[in-house]
C-alpha cells in the first residue's frame, strides 16, 4: 500500500493568504469601479474652469456628493482622471458608480442647465436670475448687458438688448461665458423672428426690437390677455397721429418704483426718456421682457379707432375704450367715483 501524505500545513496557509488578498483585491477592484457610490436622491458636481483635481476632491467631499469618496480616488487615478479635468455641471444619479460618474468626467458629458424664465422687469433681475443658474455671477452678466458694443455686435443697442430675451425654456450648459449665453439667445431670437413674424412688423412700420418695446407696454397695461390685441392697437393708433402714448406703465418704470399703485402728477413729471407723457414716440427700449403672447398682439392687434382706454369702474381688470376725449372723460369720471366709493385715496 502506498503511504498517502496530507498537503503541508504551510502551503494551505500560503493558499488561504493567496485566497485573501484576490479577494481583497477583487473586492477592492469592484468597489472602484462596479459598486454603487451614489445614493438618495440626485445631485450635481459643479466644476469651475480651471479647476484642478484636488478642487474636484474638495468639492465632492464638502458637498457629501460620493460615498465612499477613497474608492473614488482609486478608480480615478487608475483612469488618470487628474490630466483630464473639464469644468461642468454633472448629474450624479443614485445607483451610479465610479466607472460611470468618471467616465462622464473625463468625456465632459455634463447635464445642461434648463433655464426658464417669465415676468422678469429689468436688466439687474435677468442678470441676477442668469447669476444663480450659471457659472458666472450676477456681475458678469449685467456687464455684458450694459455693453454697448456686445449689443451692437447682436443688432441691438444697450437699452433694447433684454428683449433678445424671448420667454421658453431653454437647455444651456452651466459653464457656458456670459458673451455666449447672449450668442445663445440671439440664435433662439431669431427662429422666433421667423418670416411670417418680420413680414408683420415691417407692416407697422417697426423693427422687431420696436415691437418688444410696444409688446412690454401693452403688457405692463393688460391684466387679461384677451385684451392685449385691443390695447395694442389703441397705441399704434396713437404712434400713427404722433400722440404721445401716455403709457402709466412707462412713467412707473421712469420713476422706478414699482410700489406705485396710481400713476399721480408728480410722477408725471419725471423728466426720463421712458415717460411717455413727455417723449413721443416709444421709449428707448422694453420696460420688461415682454411674453410671447404680448408680442404676437402687437403683430395681430385689433383694429379700430380708439385713442382713450380707462380701466372699467367694475374693477375687473378690463378696460373702456374711446376715441374721443369726451368719451374718456365720462369713462374716467366713472373709475374715480368708484375709486372714490372704495375710499381709495390718491
């Protein structure tokens, strides 16, 4: 009989520590690249331009972004992700791994932002809204806005440019300069200033920038949106007699304060190329970004005769029209006794 021997006790332990560390190894390996380090509900890593990847570290760990933020090293410095840092803003979903989120940063696939805006009044409102969705501050922005010779480059000037601004929804990346988010804006202008929309505006006689102007005063004007075409068309009969358009809302706007609730004689006179109680003709630029629906009723306005408008003494928001001052006076002298009856004070 052949005498059989066991295996050696020191190679078992050699084959037990050989077990472990591919285990370990294994384990560390699935970590880096295939485990899970995202959890609970989505987030986003913002990277700055000419950030370095010691900034990107910080910025995951100050934010909690990762959960295991040591596996995360790993997998990046066994892809060399430090020579490949691009700035963005990324979209880190739960379940997402390593492989993946670091994929995304090397290849510079970042989320864009959706930015939407409405009922936005001046130039420092549309700067400060641009300020919190992208990478560049308020500053920046209102900067480029208030540049004479970026409006120019676009066909605008300084006082009209914020009507570039047509109201949607739009898909920008985080990242992206001031001077090319206005770039931006002036593509999506003209789409919307298409052939059909020209051809109505060269018909009044006005520009498309004209038009915005026009459209934020009828805008400022309508509470309802039904009335705006009938609004529009009281002041292009007013700009075709060469009548001042005696525009409440303009006169708020040139005495900038939006508290005033009745446009009163002392805020008649203030002596600003937006009142136009004393400048005939349309301001030199929007008074608000005016909506879309406010720019197709003055390119499809109502026509008819009138000259006067008064708000309806039912206070619904409504108006009485006129086309002569007399009949404005008998609609006037309504709204004030029942201004009056409300004890409503000037």
């Amino acid at each position: 009989m052949e005498n059989k021997k066991g295996i050696p006790s020191w190679l078992k332990i050699v084959a037990l520590i050989v077990i472990l560390v591919g285990g370990y190894f294994a384990w560390t390996f699935y970590k880096a690249f295939f485990a899970s380090n995202v959890s609970g509900e989505k987030k986003y890593l913002y990277i700055h331009d000419g950030a370095k990847y010691e900034d990107v570290l910080k910025s995951i760990q100050d934010s909690s972004l990762l959960d295991d933020i040591a596996s995360f090293e790993r997998a990046a410095q066994y892809k060399k992700y430090e020579q490949s840092v691009k700035p963005g803003r990324y979209l880190l979903t739960p379940g997402m791994n390593n492989r993946r989120l670091i994929g995304n940063l090397i290849g510079g696939y970042q989320e864009p932002v959706k930015f939407r805006f409405a009922n936005v009044r001046l130039k420092e409102n549309m700067a400060a809204l641009l300020g919190k969705s992208f990478e560049a501050d308020s500053a920046q922005f209102i900067a480029v806005l208030n540049d004479e010779a970026t409006a120019q480059k676009f066909g605008f000037t300084k006082e009209n440019l914020i009507s570039i601004f047509i109201p949607n929804t739009y898909e920008i990346y985080w990242n992206t300069s001031p001077e090319k988010v206005i770039a931006r804006f002036d593509d999506e202008w003209k789409k919307f200033w298409n052939a059909d929309r020209i051809t109505k505006a060269k018909a009044l006689n006005l520009t498309p920038q004209q038009v915005s102007t026009l459209a934020s005063i009828v805008k400022g004007e309508a509470l309802h949106q039904d009335e705006m075409p009938m609004i529009a068309g009281l002041y292009l009969n007013r700009l075709k007699k060469g009548m001042l358009l005696q525009a409440d809302p303009t006169v708020i706007f040139a005495n900038n304060d939006f508290t005033i609730r009745r446009v009163l004689n002392k805020h008649l006179r203030m002596d600003n190329p937006y009142n136009t109680y004393i400048y005939r003709g349309l301001p030199p630029g929007p008074i608000s970004i005016p909506s879309i629906a406010a720019i197709d009723a003055v390119l499809n306005f109502k026509q008819h005769d009138y000259i006067y408008m008064c708000a309806k003494d039912d206070f619904s928001g409504y108006h009485n029209f006129a086309k002569t001052e007399v009949e404005h006076l008998v609609n006037a002298r309504k709204f004030q006794q029942a201004l009056d009856a409300r004890n409503i004070k000037k």
